[in-house]
C-alpha cells in the first residue's frame, strides 16, 4: 500500500494585482475562443441610422438601375459577437511567485515562449474570478515590444456599416434641424 505524504507542495496560482509584472513564461497554455459581447441598445442604434442611409441608397438603385445590391449581414450574425483567441499564460514573477495572466487575441508564433523575461502591463477583467489581461508584454529575453489586438465591436460591424450609420445619424440630425426651423 503507498502511503500519500502531506508534505507534497503544490505551487499555488495567483492572480496577480500589480499594474506590471515582471518575471518568465512558465508555460502558454492550450488557447480557447471567448465572444465578445455586444450590447443590443448600441446595435439597434447603429443599424437604425445605417437603415436611413440604406433605403436611399435602395430607392436611388431602384431608380437608376436594376442592380441587386451586397449581401447584407443579418441582426442575428450582428449580434454574436466576434469571437477572439484566450491563452493563458503561467508567469513565475521576481518574487518567486507562480501567476496566471491571460493574453487576449494573436501575437506571431515566435513572440513568446517558455523561459523568456517579460515585463507585463496587465488590466483587471470585468469579471474579478478571470485573471487579468496582458495589455503589453515587452519581451526583455528578445527585446521586441509586443500588442495584442483582439477584435472589438466596431472591427465586428466594419467600416461600411459604421460610416452609413454615422450618414444616416447626420442625416436624420439635419432633417430635425430643419423641421424645427421652419
């Protein structure tokens, strides 16, 4: 029979709470796809005013030619968020300590690996149970300074979109402004 000891150390994980963190990849974990959330209010908003500039744009084609127009994204596609890339990433700090950080988005395969020094500047998440998210990780092993980049709601609804709503918002601001001067 094998008798289990107590006196077996298990490295507790933290969650660091400094702004910067300085220490070495331990390990990057498996990553998994995490949605970006989209708040319903500012969506309808956003494809209200679009909406504007879009049935004139369907009037004027219909009036000029029979042309059929782009394939338009649905409310449905809209609102599922686009999904981003969560690693989690094990730091061992100055201090000896074993911590967990997650990075939010891509960085080029040859960025980070085990056993590099990295400087962290790190973000507390909305929620206090995930730990927090690398903002900048300047890799001091390589020297490169590094950025993930995650997509956001606005690289989600594209330019296109946005700069019709942004005509559509003017355009209806314009019609008010001149239904109240006369």
């Amino acid at each position: 029979m094998v008798e289990m000891s107590s006196d077996l150390h298990v490295p507790r994980i933290l969650h660091p709470t400094d702004r910067i963190v300085t220490g070495r990849i331990v390990r990057l974990m498996d990553g998994y796809p995490r949605e970006v959330r989209i708040g319903q209010p500012v969506l309808v908003a956003v494809l209200a005013a679009a909406g504007v500039v879009g049935l004139l744009v369907a009037l004027a084609r219909s009036l000029l030619s029979a042309g059929s127009g782009g394939a338009r994204r649905r409310f449905k596609d809209l609102k599922k968020g686009p999904e981003y890339l969560v690693t989690p990433v094990r730091v061992r700090d100055t201090a000896g300590r074993l911590c967990e950080v997650e990075l939010h988005g891509h960085l080029p395969q040859s960025a980070l690996h085990p056993a590099d020094h990295v400087q962290l500047t790190l973000r507390r998440q909305g929620d206090p149970d995930l730990p927090p998210k690398i903002e900048r990780i300047v890799n001091l092993t390589t020297g490169q300074l590094l950025t993930p980049r995650t997509a956001t709601l606005w690289s989600h609804l594209g330019p296109p979109l946005l700069l019709q709503a942004v005509l559509g918002a003017l355009l209806v601001a314009a019609l008010v402004a001149w239904s109240a001067l006369t």
